[in-house]
C-alpha cells in the first residue's frame, strides 16, 4: 500500500450509473443533470472547507441528491412491485471502522441521516424496517407521510414494467427508473432502461480522515424486501483510513457476491495497488463474470479520486476544499465545471 505524508481534500459523487441517450435529448435536460450534481458538491464543499469530520461531509453530499427527485434515493426513490418505497442507506468511518446500515424503510425523510445517528449511537450495525424507523424516529429523525417521496414520473416507471411483465408473463425488476423513456416523463441522459440507481459519496477530510455513504430506492418492481449491496458493509460501502473509502452503484447481487467494495480495500492494503488501479480491477475484471454491470467512486489516503464504471455513462463528480466543482456523465467526458 502505498502512503503519503501529504494529503489533498476532497469529495466524490456519483447519482447512478448506465448507458446514453445524448441523442434523444436536449442540451437543456443534459445540464440540468450537471447543475444538480454542482450544486450538491458546492453544498458538501462548505462542511469540508469548514473542518468537519469525513463522515458529516459524505452524508451532507448524500442528503442532497435525496433531495433530488433526478435520482433514486430519497424523494424520487422508485416503486417496489407493491407500490411503496423501500429505501436502504449506509455511512461508514474509516478512522476506526465505525458504520450504520439501515434497509427497507418508508418514512424517514434522509435515510442517510438515520444511518449516521445509528452509527453514532453505537449499537447495532444494521437495522431493518420498522424497528429501524422506530429507532430513526427516536434519534430526532425528520419523518414524512410514505407519499412524499413519490413522483408521477416513478409511478408510471413501475407500471411500465408490471405492464411488460403481464405481457411477457414473467417477473421483472428493472434497474433503477428502468422504462422512464418509455413513458411521457422528461428524458434524461442516461437511457433510464438500462440504469443502475442509487447515490454515494466518499470523503477524505481536512483531518485525513476517510468516509463512505451511500443511499438507494432499489429497483423498481422489486419484491418488497429485497435488499441490494447499498447498505452492505464490503459490498456498496466501505471506507478505511490511510487505504481507500468507496461507494458503489450496479447489479447489487452481482456487487454483493463480488464484495465489490472491500475488494478495492484489500487490493490497495494487501496487493499495494493504487486506487485507480483497485478500481479498474474490480469494475473491468472482478465483477462482469458476475453480470455487475455498473460502477463506483473511490478516494485514497492521499486524495487521489478514482470514478470507475463498466457502463457507457455514469453521474459523477468532485470537488477539493476549494475551487469548481468538476461533474461528467458519459464515458467518453472530461470533468469539467457545469
């Protein structure tokens, strides 16, 4: 592995990885996709410029793009098979391993804010459901009606898919807001039937400290219950200091099975890999035999940022402790101010 006695603040987003549609829309619709991602890193770069800790900075990225109805986390979140959200979130500490997972909750505004206050609390490491909303709520939570993270625009994506499921008379589950361009919703960059959902971020601060978090509405249709690599620690999420801190987006059984996210780690910490080259690895060799399509956002002990996808697009950004905040979406982008 290697070290660094010096260091460079930084903050890495990703709202989602999948493939193009730059052709069907419209230079206007592409930048509203680049100003929310600017927008959510100028809002975290606050926090690290004024010296907080990794993991308030990771979760403060996070709680904005749950803010945001253009990606699948918070409101917006897509639909399980039953209509309802199910929504998984996870923050982890790198200083000393600290994390909190928490799966399959509908009432808890920022499911990555419950995260941290349950990694804060130091009790269990993973929740579930009702009691973790319970927990959610008694730790000051903001709670809101089910409702309030729908959107017209994900309610016609689950019917689109319950309907070819009718018509083809099997089960689908669609990655992230799958069929939205088949629906009248605005398009967006990345074709939403072939998108892997979810947001992340990973933090190295002013201290030296790392953190990772992620958060997610699944996949629409899912069977209620189903719990993908998001809030996994090893899988979606994982941060250790002076090694690496990651966040996942893709296939989450593929990146379950793959532990995707520990895998970076161990190659930087065992093999002495860099982070780019954990990341390329993992992403391009480790995970297609598994069908994980999708990708990833990692940064090392050092600052160096790696944001990796198989995909033919990913949404992606950073941002150091001071100047622009750096956004891209296709393979094929520089990062570049919005």
């Amino acid at each position: 592995m290697t070290t660094s006695t010096t260091f460079r603040p930084v903050i890495a987003i990703h709202g989602g990885a999948g493939t193009i549609t730059r052709a069907s829309i419209t230079p206007a619709q592409q930048q509203a996709y680049r100003d929310a991602l600017r927008d959510v890193l100028q809002g975290a770069q606050q926090k690290l410029a004024a010296g907080a800790p990794a993991e308030e900075v990771a979760v403060e990225a996070v709680r904005l793009l749950e803010e945001c109805p253009l990606f699948n986390a918070g409101r917006g979140a897509v639909f399980t098979a039953d209509a309802t959200h199910e929504m998984d979130a996870c923050v982890m500490r790198g200083r000393d391993l600290a994390c909190g997972s928490l799966a399959g909750i509908s009432t808890v505004r920022n499911p990555v804010r419950a995260a941290l206050a349950l990694m804060e609390a130091g009790g269990p490491v993973f929740m579930i459901g009702e009691a973790a909303e319970h927990f959610a709520q008694a730790q000051g939570c903001e709670m809101v009606a089910a409702d309030w993270f729908s959107t017209e625009q994900r309610l016609a994506q689950l019917r689109t898919v319950q309907a070819a499921a009718l018509a083809s008379g099997r089960e689908q589950m669609a990655l992230d807001h799958t069929a939205q361009s088949q629906t009248q919703a605005p398009a967006a960059p990345l074709d939403e039937r072939k998108k892997m959902g979810t947001v992340g971020a990973v933090v190295l601060d002013v201290h030296g400290h790392l953190a990772a978090a992620t958060s997610t509405g699944g996949l629409t249709n899912k069977k209620p219950g189903r719990v993908g690599d998001s809030p996994v620690i090893g899988a979606g999420t994982y941060a250790k200091n002076a090694v690496v801190a990651v966040s996942c987006t893709g296939v989450g059984e593929a990146f379950i099975r793959g532990s995707a996210a520990h895998t970076v780690a161990a190659r930087i910490e065992l093999l002495g890999e860099s982070v780019a080259q954990a990341t390329a690895e993992v992403i391009h060799r480790v995970l297609p035999p598994l069908g994980g399509d999708g990708g990833l956002i990692a940064v090392g002990a050092d600052g160096e940022v790696s944001l990796c996808f198989n995909s033919e697009g990913m949404y992606r950004g950073q941002i150091g402790i001071d100047g622009d905040a750096l956004v891209a979406i296709y393979a094929n982008d520089a990062l570049a101010p919005a």
